[in-house]
C-alpha cells in the first residue's frame, strides 16, 4: 500500500515537472503544454501570433488543465466541459482553434453546412 503511494507520487510529480515546448512532447497523464500565463502551447509551426495574442513564451509545462471559453486548444489541450474545441470560419488565414459553447458550435456547423452546400451563401470576408 505504501509503496502503491509512493509510484503514485513519482508519477504525478514527474507529470507536474516535465517541461515542454509542444502538447506532443508530453506524457498521456499531462497532455497539454501550457506557459507561465496559462497559455496553451499548440502544436501549429510557424506561427508567433495567435488571434493578438503573442506567444513570446514558448516553454511550459505538461498538464492536465483544460482550457476556458475562449482559451486556444487542440488535441491535447482539451475544453472544459459544455464547450467545444472549434476554429471559427473566417476568411482570414488560420484562426487558432478556441473552447466555444458547445451548442453555439453545432449551430456554426449546421450553419456552414448548408452554407457550402448553398451556391448563394456568402463566405466571410
Ligand atoms: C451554451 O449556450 C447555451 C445556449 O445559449 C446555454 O444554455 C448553455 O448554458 C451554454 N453552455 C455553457 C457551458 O455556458
């Protein structure tokens, strides 16, 4: 028993400590990168800037902590639950995925869906 607690322990600080520049370079107890700010490290190359925010930190650390509305997320930096992880449509060139309200998503999609199916839809500017 008390050594059940002491691999328990081991595991969780490992996963607490472990550094990390991308979600993919952490373990599957901590999948999400984040920043001294809380800020989700997301695995997109090439790209400074997300939505005005600038990701001037690009070391952090792996953890389990889901992202809020309107926090940047991707496959391993999961929403809370009630929201949903969802790059808006938008004419301008690679939006970072965000946690939306779940329900408003599905209404974005049904939206797009008929949108794109409907010759007479205008896309975003
Ligand atoms: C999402 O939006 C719906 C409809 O506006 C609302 O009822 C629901 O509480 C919202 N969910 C969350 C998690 O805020």
């Amino acid at each position: 028993m008390y050594g059940l607690f002491v691999v328990l322990v081991a595991v969780v600080a490992t996963a607490a400590t472990q550094s990390c520049h991308f979600g993919s370079h952490c373990p599957s107890s901590a999948t999400c990168c984040r920043n001294s700010l809380g800020e989700a490290l997301v695995d997109s190359p090439g790209f400074g800037h997300f939505g005005g925010i600038s990701l001037t930190d690009r070391s952090g650390q792996c953890t389990s902590q889901l992202s809020r509305e309107h926090q940047i997320c991707d496959s391993h930096c999961h929403c809370e639950p009630g929201y949903e992880c969802y790059t808006p449509m938008s004419g301008v060139c690679c939006p970072p995925a965000r946690c939306y309200n779940a329900t408003w998503v599905q209404q974005q999609k049904d939206y797009w869906q008929k949108c794109m199916a409907d010759p007479h839809c205008a896309l975003p500017p």
